[in-house]
C-alpha cells in the first residue's frame, strides 16, 4: 500500500518556536512573543491551499478548548480548496452520533467527498470537566465505542437506526441521504481500553511517534486484536518534521528551537502533562524524562516538541534523504498514513514537500499528486 501523506492545520496559531497543544501555557507564552502568526480563516486558508498544491492528501484539524472549532474551521476552508480532504477531530463524549452522522453527510456533499474523522476520546480530566464530563478513562472509551457503532449504524441503514446502550438509547434514527458510506474514521490511544475499541469499530489506528520497536510492538498487538474480531485495521502515525538539505541544517534548526524555551516553561508543561490520564501522553514524556539533554531517541527522531507541548512531542529530524529513510522504516513496519507538522506550517510544508517528500515519490512510495498538486 503507498504512503498516504497528510499535513497539519495550527488552528492555535502558529509561530517559529514550538507552540504548545493543550498544554496550558500557549496563549500566554504565544501572545507575548514576536510572531505570532494568528488562526485566521486567511492564514489557514493559505496552509491548506499549499498543502492542497505540494501534493498532501488531507490536513489534521485539531480538536481541544486550546484551538478553534474543527468542524466550523474546516468547512470554511474547504471552499478555498477543491482537493484536499480534512481530518476533522472531534470528542464523541460532546455531540450526539447521530448529530454527528448528519454532520459528516452534510459536509460530505458541500466538500465533495473531502472528509475524514478523527475520533478523540480525550485523556485531560481537567478539560473533560471543562465540557461537563466527568466519566473515568475506560468508561469514555466504552462510549466511544458505542458512539461509532451508532454513527455507522444511523449511516448505513436504509430503515431508521434503533440502539440501546449503556450510554446511548436511540430511537427510529435517520438522517437525510442515509444509506452512504460514513467518511473513514482515524483513531488513536495507547491504552488497552483505546486498543480494543480501536480493533473493532474504526478504519485507521493511530500512534504519536516513538520508536520503530515500539511501535512495531502496538502494530503486532492492534493487528491481533483486530483480527480476533474479525476485522482489519491499517495505521498511521502523527510526526513534526525538520527536512533540510543537509543534516548539519535541520540539527542546526532543532537546536535553535530548543534554545528559545528557558526551563521554568519545560518544567510547567511538564507538571501540566503529568495530570494527563492519557497513557499516550506518559509514553511521550517517558521518552525524554523533562531532559533537554537526551531528545534524540533513535536516529533522526528527536523527541524535543515533548517537552513544552502536549500531545505528538516527536520530530523527524535530517537532510531530506535521512527523513525520507525514517518514514520509509516506519512504512516497512506496516504505517501508511503519515500525519506530519512543523512550525511555521507554511515554510516546513514546502520544506518537507520539495524534499523528502519528492525523495518519497522517486522511491515509488507516495502516490504522484493529482489535481494539478505540484509534483
């Protein structure tokens, strides 16, 4: 299967220096200091214009208190666009599913065909709260999984959808245009919990970026899963990514990252962090330990995004040919959705996409774009 190549909407806004995700410190740190770029429909409106002509298939909307609305946000930009698809996250503890399947049909015929959901359970209990929710970390995993098989329930069905569950008791559910095929639907959690409910109900699995061994050891766990229910799952994995063209010049931006991040900031996000439930967040801090001395975890991965920013804290760190080396390494492993960002996400999009990106496709591992995408 080829590499399916995404990139990243900031709707947090962006900047030269890492910009935290939910980690408690961005909208304090971000405002104060020198360009910062904000969310603007404009300036989102031109990352997912160059994403849409460098040949990425969609952009990853993000989904917290700490960033604007994915749904509202994407289907603005979906009319400055005419090819790009839109990874929309979204909490399912937040809206009804059946709410959320006439959403999807609805955006599904106004883009196009351009949507595809991710599905994010939540691991922060302080923002859960901030929405009213106050489940444990297993029973919002149990209603995630009840919440897809409605969605696809309502979705597929030309007679109206009757559900009884522990957290969901629809009846006589329907949608307008139903029967359609619900858009594909990403996930991620590095929980036992999360990985069943991975293995049953969605398409593709999802893990922020660690190690080959140890992603290698989840892709083996999910694909048994899976199997054990009778299904198949494929995955992806979310990276930042340094591309250069030289080695020397991506270590060198990774060191000018880490130098403007002073330790209170590294010790604040950390304390943040250690609140979270989410078992994927530990792993991420575990990978560093809060050291700004030990961040490169394995060749060309570089853990420093982790210390001052909360969820995916790793970078693809090289000349275009070593980033292209490592995604080729996790592509052996059995990913094919690569889910990429870099900050700014307008230069490091060209960055990527006229290096490692064209090294990718001469390889014969990425599909050539379409649609008039540069190649």
């Amino acid at each position: 299967m080829p590499i399916h190549l995404h990139w990243y909407l900031p709707t947090n806004g962006d900047n030269r220096d890492i910009v935290g995700s939910g980690d408690g410190s961005q909208q304090t740190l971000s405002a104060v200091r020198s360009g910062f770029r904000a969310p603007t429909v404009d300036y989102l409106g031109g990352i997912a214009r160059a994403a849409e002509q460098l040949g990425f298939e969609a952009v990853l909307t993000p989904t917290g208190t700490w960033c604007e609305d994915a749904w509202i946000t994407t289907a603005a930009l979906s009319a400055v666009t005419t090819r790009l698809k839109f990874l929309v996250a979204f909490r399912p503890g937040f809206i009804s599913p059946t709410l959320a399947a006439h959403q999807a049909a609805t955006f599904q015929r106004v883009s196009g065909g351009r949507l595809l959901l991710n599905v994010v359970t939540g691991g922060d209990p302080a923002e859960q709260r901030r929405f009213g929710d106050r489940l444990g970390h297993d029973e919002r995993y149990d209603r995630t999984e009840e919440f897809l098989t409605v969605l696809r329930g309502v979705s597929d069905a030309a007679e109206p959808f009757d559900f009884r569950g522990r957290y969901y008791d629809v009846e006589q559910a329907a949608i307008p245009f139903a029967p359609y095929a619900p858009p594909a639907i990403f996930f991620g959690g590095a929980s036992p919990a999360a990985q069943r409910v991975a293995a049953r109900t969605v398409d593709t699995y999802l893990a922020w970026g660690e190690t080959p061994p140890q992603i290698a050891e989840r892709i083996e766990h999910v694909r048994k899963l899976a199997a054990e229910a009778g299904r198949a799952v494929s995955f992806g994995i979310r990276f930042h990514v340094l591309s250069r063209d030289t080695s020397a010049q991506a270590w060198a931006e990774a060191d000018r990252l880490i130098s403007r991040i002073d330790d209170e900031r590294i010790a604040q996000t950390q304390r943040s962090l250690a609140a979270s439930e989410s078992v994927g967040q530990q792993r991420m801090v575990a990978l560093h330990g809060g050291d700004r001395r030990t961040l490169e975890i394995y060749p060309n991965i570089w853990a420093g995004y982790g210390l001052v920013r909360g969820g995916a804290g790793t970078a693809i760190v090289g000349s275009h040919e070593e980033v292209a080396d490592r995604i080729a390494e996790y592509h052996a492993l059995g990913i094919d959705h690569f889910i990429l960002s870099g900050q700014p996400h307008l230069e490091e999009a060209y960055h990527f996409a006229e290096g490692a990106g064209v090294e990718l496709r001469r390889r014969g591992l990425v599909e050539p774009p379409g649609n008039g995408a540069r190649p």
